[in-house]
C-alpha cells in the first residue's frame, strides 16, 4: 500500500492522488511561501511553476502580487483539475493558465521572467533536457529557483546539502549564473532552494 501511495507523490491520479495532493500542500505551505519569497516578484511578472500540484503556489502569488500572470505545467491530469478548481477566479481573470505537460516538451511561444519548481525536480526523467529549456524559457534578467526537500526514508541534512551541490552545478552547466544556494530548516528535514540568473542568450 505505501509504494502505491509513494507512487501518488510522483504522478497523483484519482481520489489517492488528490488526498496526496491535499498532503503536498500541507507539507510544503513553508518551503512554497519561502521560495515564493525568494524570487522577488515584480509587477508585470510572467511566471512559470514547474510541478503546481495542488496549485497553492500560484494561488498565493495571484492572490498577494495584483499585476502579475502565472503559468504552470504538471504531468498529472488530477493535479491540474485540483488547481484548476482551487484557481478558478484567476483562470477566469485571465491571470492563470494551467497545462499538463512535461517540461521537457515544453515549447511555450514567449518567455518567463521567473521560473521555479517545489519538490518537483528529482522527479524529472530528463534533467539536463529540462534544463535547458527552462533557460531559453527565460528572459535574459529572469531568476529561476528550485526548491527540493528530500523525502527519501534515509534523508537528513547530508542528503540535502549533495543535493544542493547537484542542483548549483546542473544549473552552471545549463548556462545559468549568479547561483546561490540557501537552506531551511522545516521538519522533518532541511530543504534546500537553489537560485540563479540568466544573464545572456545562449550564441548559436
């Protein structure tokens, strides 16, 4: 039953994967608002989430940030009905737009001005792909974040700091810069959230 239900955590279908939904949210609420903070939102921000779950973090920042646009992609189709339903009005303002897509095969026709995935990125099947596409999603100027909490049975502080060490240099080789690492500590184990810039277009 807990590897069925581990498996929810990954790519939430049915009622198990919304009441893992619901878990996410109430699990995550810290680290989603520190790493919310971490992006220093601007006015007229367009917005990208990689892996909205529940959609709280785009709920938070629609509802705090008035002139801003969020977007968000998920692999789950019960994910997007949950943040669907719980981003209704903005969907129907116009300030969200919700896909279920991975993001590797990602191919939005405009760029982002922040960019940022909440315990979503050990789960991603091609990284480096990813990657590199979350950088040419990017305006030059843009911040990207991504914020992981190991969730494995032997996590601790260790784990979270080799984490941090592969995220900062899988961004390096991705062509991001300005790279900073800070942590948290929330229970049950230290989260870790990585920043970085993109500051020139890749040359052909």
């Amino acid at each position: 039953m807990s590897i069925i239900f581990n498996e929810q955590f990954e790519k939430p279908k049915g009622w198990m994967g919304k009441l893992a939904g619901k878990i996410m949210a109430w699990d995550n609420r810290k680290i989603n608002r520190w790493t919310i903070d971490q992006l220093d939102i601007q006015n007229g921000d367009l917005i990208l989430e990689i892996g909205y779950g529940p959609g709280y973090c785009i709920y938070s920042i629609c509802k705090e940030k008035m002139n801003v646009n969020v977007h968000g992609i998920d692999i789950s189709n019960t994910m997007f009905e949950t943040a669907s339903k719980k981003n209704e009005r903005f969907i129907e303002e116009g300030k969200v737009c919700l896909y279920v897509k991975d993001i590797s095969q990602y191919h939005p026709p405009h760029k982002y001005d922040k960019i940022f995935s909440v315990n979503n990125y050990p789960l991603w099947e091609k990284r480096k792909k990813s990657l590199g596409a979350m950088y040419e999603m990017l305006n030059v100027g843009g911040k990207a974040a991504i914020t992981v909490q190991p969730r494995e049975e032997d996590a601790d502080a260790e784990k979270t700091h080799r984490l941090a060490k592969v995220i900062s240099d899988e961004l390096q080789s991705a062509g991001f810069t300005h790279i900073r690492v800070s942590f948290k500590k929330v229970r049950p184990v230290l989260t870790v959230c990585v920043t970085a810039m993109k500051t020139e277009e890749k040359k052909e």
